[in-house]
C-alpha cells in the first residue's frame, strides 16, 4: 500500500512549446503576417525595402568615390555619391573662409567648448557652478578674442572670413544661452501685474512670433542699415545672431508660460506664505517645476533653432549648409552628384547635432522625473 | 524686463560697430587699410571659393586689380558675400566699396538706384547648348528642335523672340527649376538646354563627359555684367573705370604678367604712358604713378584673368566671343590712356 503512490514524486519535464507558437516561425506569425491586413503590409512594406534597398546601396556605397579618390573618379556616368569632394572640402565646411594657418584657433574654441559642455552636461560631476561660470560668462568671451584676433598678438580675422559648421554653432549657442533667460524673462513679464512690463512684454512675443525667422533677417541685413547713419555698420554675423537671439527667446517665453501656467496656485502661495519675495518664490520654487515641465518644449525649440540657422544663408552668412552650397561652384570639383553628395553630408551632419540634443533631453527628463510623469 | 533686453541689445549693438568718417571712398579705403569687396555666394569662374578656400574668379580679380592700384598689393581685399537682393543695400549703405558681383548692367538700376556701373567686365547673354553627336554648329540649324527651358523666366520669352524672328519654330520643354532642365538635357529629354552662356559653360563642366556637349556661337539677349558703385564719388567712379580699362589697355598693348618689367623698358608711348615710365596719370586719380603697372604685375591683363577664370582652358570653357578685344572681333575696347 505505502509503495503505492497516486501523486507524482517528480515534475514532468518541461516540453519545448509547439512549433507553432515559439520560434522564427511563431515570431513572424506573431508580428509580421498575424492578420489579412498584417501580411499585405508586411509584403507592401518588403517590395519597398527590395526597391528602395539597391539604389540607396548603389549610390551611397556601390558606386560611390570614396575619399582619397580623385575627380576624375567621380566625372563617370552613374558615380554615386563623391564622398572624395567632401574629404578633400572638408575644412571648408567646417572653418569656412577662415585662414589656413589660423585653423588652430577655431580648433582651440572646439576642444574648450567641448571641454566645458561636457562635464557641464554631465550630472555626476562636482563643481558645477564654477564649470556654468566659465562656460556661459568666460567662455564666450575667450571665443570672441580668439576668432576675432586683433588682440595678443593675434591677427585679426573679420567675420566675414568665419563659416562652416563653425558659424552654424557660434549661431545656434548663441541663440540657445541667451534665449532661455530672455524666455524665461519675458515669461514672468507676461504673468506679471505690473501693467506697463506686462503689455511690453505682451507686444515683445506676439510682434516676434508673428513674423517669419526668414523676414527677421532680412530686415536685419537689407533694412537695418537704411536706418543707419552713412558709413555707420554693424557686422553682418553680430545682426544675424541679434535676430535669431530675439526670435528664439520669444518662442521660448510662450513655452515657459506653458510650464508656469502648469504650476497649482498653492505653490506661490505657500511660498509668499514662507515670506519669500518675488524673485526667491520664481527661483526656488516656481522655476525649478515648471521648466522640467516643458524640456520637451526647451529642446524642441533648440532643435528647431540649430535648424533654422540653416536660414542665414540667404543673407550671405556661410553658415554649414552654404559653405556647402558654394563648394558646389568649385569647379575642379565639377562633378555629376557634386550637389547632391555635398547635401547629403550636410544633412549627416544637422542629424548628428539634432538627434544628440533630443536623446540628452530625453535622459534629463528620466533623470528628473520626480513623479510627474503621466 | 523688455527694456533691459532693449538695452542689451543696442549695448550689444553700438560696441560693436564700426562707424568710419565719411569722407570720400578713396581716403576711406586708404584709411582702413583694405578694399571690401561685394562677391556672390558661388558662381563658378565669376567669384567662387577655390580649393585653398579663397575667392577666385573674374569678378575677384578686378577687386584684387583695384586693391593693387591703391594699395600696390591685391590681397588688400575683403570679401564680402551677398545675395542678389542685398546687394544694391550693402552698397548704397557703404557696407562694401565696389559690388562686383554678376550684375546685369541696365537703364532702370543704373538710374534708379543711386548707383553707377564702371563698364562690363563680361558680356554674357542667353546661349544654346547641343550634344556634339547631333552635328549642329549654329543657332540658325535649331528649327523644329525640342529645347529644355525654365518657366517663367526671360529666357523663355528670349528663346520665342529669336525663333520667331528667324522664322524657325522649336517645342518648348518645360520646367520650373533649373536643376530639372539640366537633368532633363542629360536624360536627352530634349535637343539643347537654354540659359545665359556662363550658366551653360558652368553646368556643362558637371556633366560625366563636358566633351560631348557644344555651345553654339550665338548669343541671343544682352547681360552684360559689370562692377558697380555708388553715385556721388566722383574719384571713386574713376578708379573703379579706369582699373578695368587699364586691364584692357594692357591686354591690348601686349603687356602681361610675365613681361611687365620688361616692357618698362619699351619704346611704344602708349605702354610708357600705362606704366607710368611717361607722364603721370595715377596721381590725379588719387593713385600712384605707376598703379597701372602695379594692376597688371599683380592680376596681369584682361585677356590672362579671363584665361585663368573662365577662358577654353578652364572647366568652364567659354571662348571669348563678344569678349574679345574689338581688333579680334569683340567688343572690349578702352578709351586711350594719355
């Protein structure tokens, strides 16, 4: 009787799952071909890889010029992309007209700003009020000493003579820096109570968010020196970042309003309750929420601001995109997808910038996300 | 708050300004040191950043010409790259000296806009462009061809102008962008592609095999292109023309970079006259003696710009047609320097 038993001593061993719901097979089942509607995507969406695949192969890779290739590699019927045009420009693009044997110069602007961005933007490290000091208050300045020249022994270097990815960053950080304490500025004028400060600044955001980037520079540099006494000039990249410095912070104060209007009465009252004054309640209490709110908002508009840089080309600022473009009247360069090749680097690099600014946005809102998240 | 972005903004604005006494443009230029030059953005041969990252081009060089007749050294120049809008601004404004930046010269902009052309540096006009295989050598053989044009530009009204005038008759083929005709041409959507002559020669040099394609001798609108600067400065209008004259006095008189020195030695008058070896004809311009000869040890002559830019040895390949000095069948000619 003890021997026998109605219960099993031991588990039955595991089966692998059926064929049919585990595996290559199941997962193509599962998310490629689950229903009518799926597999016909699916087949639409392949017939799109199988087209669109081989050209872009071709022209990119296949036939394309590598660098150190000549010109005469890329002056053939169906050459893909001369990738030999943008290696031997490449300096141009990046320096612009900036002197040859001045290139250590923007080089030492590039390697200090990326020497102060970084452990700025990096949250672990110490020091951070020091690293912001010199970034927003000395850096600038050491950048303008050293392009412009004419001081130290330095020869000066106009800035007609900047360009290239160089002047694409002076114009977007620029831009950047100063719009978001100008933004944030207009932002509090505009909830302000004080009528006169409310109504300029009122007037300030909607004249500027009503008129195109486009129309801003182009008063700046044909208007603008109409209005100015005979012989009397303003450097051309100074109205331009003028400009953009203005636009941008005029967008970025209806997004801190955004932020602002998010935050419950109760906070400024309790924080008037703890006698703070006005500008303790907005910088300890008020700011710190709201602008988390909206870094979503903040990095959209940098994006759309390092974008819109791309616009000074039409008052003849050699920015990035028209170093490029007047790469592209070098003749012994001349080439069938000269043009092309050089947007398409253009485009690599605005891609490289803009996706960089959305995935560090994206890791500061984890990082301070503090139970807001819906 | 909006005042203190007001006033950072004119803080900002008037520390960085550069405000030159106005007096005439010669003293200017001669005071600051340099020559600021208005170039385009890019077009091949006229002025285009070349491979060591400087301007070169036609319209460069006569810059550069000016800068050596007052500086006695052509790289005195700044550049300044300007949009087809900006440009007549930048000028009257005094933000450049001299625009030498493909400008149509026409009644209405040299009357209206208070400026004054020097002369045409380049005598471009609408041009027909043909593959070598079809075997047509004049305009006059176009008749019943299918031409690749831009819509709604004057080239299209120019190209019905000149086929009705000869009696001929084409098929338009129609686009609205520029890159789509050259695109269309290539594909042999049509028989030729029409636009002004250096716009032709230039986009020809980016096609696989430039050899394969001919531009047809005749010119069918006028453009001429030339320097231009402002009204109201006498001495200034007179350096600008002068320069360009002297180019092509010297073009004419057979003095070249190369045998500049040499020819200071010469017996002709009218070389002595140019390079200031007899008489003196700077100093009354504000210029030395010999600024003449400074132009041409520096740039050289017309004909040797026009070579290196945009002459049959360049990419670009524009033979010099109307551009030619008038005793070889063009119409370049300068008044006597004497």
């Amino acid at each position: 009787m003890s021997e026998t038993a109605y219960v099993r001593t031991e588990m039955v061993p595991s089966l692998p799952a059926p064929s049919r719901s585990s595996g290559f097979v199941a997962w193509l089942r599962k998310n490629l071909f689950a229903s009518v509607g799926d597999t016909l995507l699916t087949l639409v969406g392949a017939a799109f890889l199988i087209w669109a695949i081989p050209p872009l192969y071709s022209f990119f890779i296949g036939n394309a010029v590598p660098p150190g290739g000549t010109v005469e590699q890329c002056r053939v019927e169906s050459v893909g992309a001369c990738w030999a045009y943008i290696a031997a420009r490449v300096n141009f693009f990046i320096y612009g007209f900036y002197p040859i044997s001045e290139y250590w110069r923007p080089n030492t602007v590039f390697a200090l700003g990326a020497l102060l961005l970084i452990p700025l933007l990096w949250p672990r490290i110490p020091f951070k009020r020091l690293n912001a000091l010199l970034f927003f208050v000395v850096f600038p300045v050491v950048v303008y000493v050293l392009l412009n020249g004419g001081m130290f022994g330095l020869r000066p270097v106009p800035t007609e003579q900047w360009g290239g990815l160089l002047v694409t960053l002076i114009i977007s950080l620029v831009g950047i820096i100063c719009s978001i304490p100008l933004g944030i500025l207009l932002a509090l004028g505009r909830q302000s109570k004080l009528p006169i400060i409310k109504t300029l600044c009122v007037l300030f955001i909607e004249l500027w968010r009503a008129v195109p980037l486009i129309t801003v520079l182009f008063m700046a540099s044909i208007m603008l020196p109409l209005f100015m006494p005979q012989g009397m000039t303003v450097d051309k990249l100074l109205r331009a970042l003028v400009g953009v410095t203005l636009f941008s912070s005029a967008y970025m104060a209806e997004v801190i309003r955004g932020g602002l209007q998010a935050i419950g009465r109760g906070q400024y009252e309790a924080g008037a309750s703890l006698g703070l004054n006005y500008w303790q309640r907005m910088g300890f209490i008020v700011l710190p929420q709201a602008l988390k709110h909206v870094i979503p908002g903040i990095v959209n508009n940098f994006i759309s601001l390092f974008k819109d840089t791309s616009l000074v080309s039409i008052v003849g600022i050699f920015d990035l995109l028209n170093t490029i473009q007047a790469a592209t009247a070098d003749i012994n360069w001349a080439a069938p997808t000269q043009a092309v090749t050089g947007y398409v680097f253009a485009a690599a690099v605005y891609w490289v910038f803009c996706f960089s600014m959305s995935r560090y946005s994206l890791y500061m809102e984890r990082r301070l996300n503090t139970g807001h998240k819906r | 708050m909006s005042k203190k972005i007001i006033s950072f903004a004119l803080a900002a604005t008037l520390g960085l300004t550069a405000t030159t006494a106005y007096a005439d443009i010669l003293s200017d230029v001669k005071a600051k040191g340099y020559l600021q030059c208005g170039v385009t953005g890019g077009v091949a041969g006229f002025s285009a950043p070349d491979s060591s990252n400087n301007w070169s081009g036609l319209e460069v060089d006569f810059c550069r010409a000016m800068a050596a007749a007052i500086f006695n050294d052509s790289e005195k120049v700044r550049y300044t790259p300007l949009t087809s809008q900006e440009r007549f601004t930048a000028l009257s404004a005094g933000e450049i000296d001299i625009l030498s930046r493909t400008t149509t010269w026409t009644m209405s902009r040299d009357t209206q806009l208070g400026i004054n052309f020097v002369g045409t540096m380049f005598y471009d006009g609408q041009g027909f462009m043909v593959r070598k295989a079809d075997g047509i050598a004049s305009a006059k053989d176009l008749s019943g061809a299918a031409i690749c044009i831009e819509s709604g530009t004057t080239t299209e009204l120019n190209a019905a102008d000149y086929f009705a005038a000869n009696g001929m008759e084409f098929n338009a083929v129609v686009f609205v962008d520029q890159d789509e005709v050259v695109k269309a041409y290539e594909d042999g959507r049509c028989d030729v592609y029409t636009t002004d002559s250096s716009a032709l020669a230039s986009e020809r040099s980016k096609f696989a095999n430039p050899d394969d394609h001919l531009i047809l001798p005749e010119i069918i609108s006028k453009e001429p292109l030339g320097p231009v600067v402002r009204q109201g400065d006498d001495l200034w209008f007179n350096i600008a023309r002068w320069t360009y004259f002297a180019l092509l006095e010297a073009e004419e008189l057979g003095v070249t970079q190369a045998n500049v020195d040499e020819q200071l030695g010469s017996d002709n008058p009218a070389i002595k006259r140019l390079l200031g070896v007899e008489g003196d004809f700077g100093t009354p311009i504000g210029l030395t003696k010999d600024w003449a000869y400074q132009i041409v040890k520096h740039i050289g002559n017309y004909g040797e710009s026009y070579e290196r830019h945009v002459g049959p040895s360049t990419p670009i390949g524009l033979a010099r047609g109307l551009n030619a000095l008038w005793r070889d069948g063009g119409i370049q000619y300068s008044p006597p320097i004497r």
